[in-house]
C-alpha cells in the first residue's frame, strides 16, 4: 500500500518541476494598463540590464517611482488571480497548516480559512498552481490563491515563522524504494488513526493524525500541533 502510493505520487507530480508557461511580461502588462509609460518602462529595462539583476517591477518601483502597490496590481493581472489581504490572518492557526520549510522555499503563506471551507493562500510575485493543489488534497478545503504586496508579505511572513508548527522530522533518500522503507517505518512505529503522503514539487509530504481528536474542524486542518506529526522527504541530492 506505501509502495503503490508513492509510485502514485512521484507520478503525479512529475509535472510540478515543469517551468510555468509564457505570461505577458510584467511591464507589457501595466503599459497596456496604462499604469506606466513607455519611458518608465524602457528606464526600468535599462537599469535591469545594466546590473544584471533584479525584477522589472524593483525596478520599476526604484527608477520611476512606481508605487509597489500597482505592481502588485500588474503582478495580479499577469497570473489572473486577485490581490489579498492579511484580514483575519492568524499566524499560530496557520502554522500548522504546512511545513516551514514549504514556507521558506516556495515563497507562499497559508492566511485564513473562511467559512470552514476556503484556504486562502497568498503569494509573493507568482501562482504555483502545483503547491495549491497539493494543499487541497492535504485539507480537503478549497485553496483560493492570490498576491500579497511585498511588505504584507514579509510581515505575515515574519509572523508566521514566530509560531509553533506541527513537529517536523525531514531526511534524504537515494531512491524510491528507500523512500516506501522510511514511510512504513514510521507508520509502523506511530500507528496513527489517519495519515495522508502528498508530493510537493521536489519532497514528499507525509502527515499523520496520531489521535483521533487532532482531527480539526475544518477539512483535514488541526486545530493544534498536539497528536500530529510530519514528515518531508527529498530523493537525491539536492543543489
């Protein structure tokens, strides 16, 4: 049974590491909004070749005095998803909705679940359609995704990385095969009253319930850290 789902996830998510296909780049999309000029945008592009470096959109904001409101404004239209906001947001319930790493590493934030159905989740500068559904299948609630500006971002971040998570044990392994001995092993060793594997892009995601009351309210959502435990797994080396 271990082995038969981490072949189904190591199939399922071998499009997750597909690079996101052609968008409008960021500048053409507010020109054409008319939220920038020609000359603000080619000062922009200009500053960006000359330092090698940084998004258009910094540099929009450093050279032309765009404000970074309207950037993210221009962000939210060039991946059609809306602009959040951090109204409701509770960092030590959203803690335990992933693994910190998750966090870190892909640039997202769990932020508030609304109506006990809806997983608000809000990104940086891009949507990953990969990682919101991944997050579905792990709460069975609805993940809506959106764009935080860049300083809400980084306080909700902040916040959020202040708080205690569900305990967390992580390891590397040389192959699948490996990976299905780890898995049973720690099934066999916890026996919990529920559990659930994912793939989230380049890990394997493992949650177990260990108690029956770490079951939350909300979809598969607990409403505290006592009774679960995760494990991440990495197959190879990683750069």
């Amino acid at each position: 049974m271990v082995r038969a789902a981490v072949q189904r996830e190591s199939v399922d998510g071998t499009a997750d590491d597909v690079p996101h296909r052609h968008r409008v780049p960021l500048g053409l999309v507010m020109l054409a909004q008319g939220w920038i000029t020609q000359s603000q945008l080619r000062t922009a592009l200009d500053a960006q070749r000359a330092h090698g470096t940084g998004r258009i959109g910094d540099w929009l904001v450093a050279e032309c005095g765009v404000g970074a409101e309207r950037v993210t404004r221009g962000l939210s239209v060039q991946w059609n998803c809306p602009v959040l906001t951090t109204e409701g947001f509770s960092p030590e319930a959203m803690a335990l909705v992933m693994p910190r790493i998750f966090v870190e590493e892909f640039g997202l934030l769990p932020l508030r679940v609304a109506g006990s159905r809806i997983l608000y989740l809000g990104f940086q500068d891009r949507r990953d359609s990969s990682v919101a559904l991944a997050l579905e299948q792990m709460t069975e609630l609805r993940v809506e995704s959106g764009l935080l500006g860049e300083t809400q971002f980084a306080s909700v971040r902040e916040k959020l990385l202040g708080c205690e998570g569900v305990p967390v044990k992580s390891g590397n392994v040389e192959d699948l095969d490996s990976l299905s001995a780890r898995i049973t092993a720690a099934l066999e060793q916890k026996q919990p009253v529920a559990s659930r594997l994912l793939r989230v892009r380049g890990y394997f995601w493992l949650r177990m319930w260990l108690e029956a009351s770490a079951l939350g309210r909300s979809g598969n959502l607990p409403a505290s850290g006592e009774d679960l435990m995760d494990y991440v797994f990495s197959i190879g080396a990683r750069a």
